[in-house]
C-alpha cells in the first residue's frame, strides 16, 4: 500500500471506509495529522480502530507563526513562503494524554 499525508478527519474517513467493507482493525494502519478532538475521541474508545496515531502540531506555535506572517504580509507587503514545513509529535493511543501535555494542551 502507498502513504497519503491526510488530515485526522479524512484519515478517520479512510477508517470507517474499511469497517464498512469488513477490514478488522488489526489490518488497518492510519494516521491522521493535527491532533483533533476526532482523533482523540478516537484513541478514547472502548476498543482499538484502525486509527494508530496522530501527529499533533503545537497550536499555540503554528497560531504565532501564522498571525506573525499575515502581520509581515499585511504591514510590510512581505508574502509568506509558498511552502511552510512543520514539525509535531507524533502521539497513538497509549501516549496521547502524555503528548499533549507536553505541548501545553490541556
């Protein structure tokens, strides 16, 4: 199978895609990017899904870096870059809370 880069919602979509047609969660690997309430209402189900992870971006970060470049575009006529790459953490069902806390969240 290939890798897609998708958000948790469309990865959750891929998820409920294969139950629908009979996949068992043991043969089913996704994960989702942005650490959504989706996702982790996922990871706070009685039993596992296919859902295996999140990676979970820093708001608090991404929200300073996105108001930091609309102020430069918007004051100073400087446009962001084209392409802004990020980092996160990557966070699954046994370590999400721990993950989260660690990036400040909750």
């Amino acid at each position: 199978m290939g890798r897609v880069r998708l958000n948790d919602e469309a990865a959750l979509g891929a998820v409920r895609a294969t139950e629908s047609v009979g996949i068992k969660p043991t043969d089913v690997i996704a994960v989702g990017i942005g650490g959504a309430d989706s996702a982790i209402n996922e990871f706070k189900k009685g039993a596992p899904t296919g859902f295996f992870a999140t990676v979970i971006i820093s708001p608090k970060r991404h929200g300073y870096e996105t108001a930091l470049n609309m102020y430069d575009w918007i004051s100073a006529n400087k446009a962001p870059e084209k392409l802004i790459q990020t980092a996160g953490m990557l966070a699954k069902r046994s370590d999400y809370v721990e993950v989260r806390k660690g990036l400040g969240i909750e």
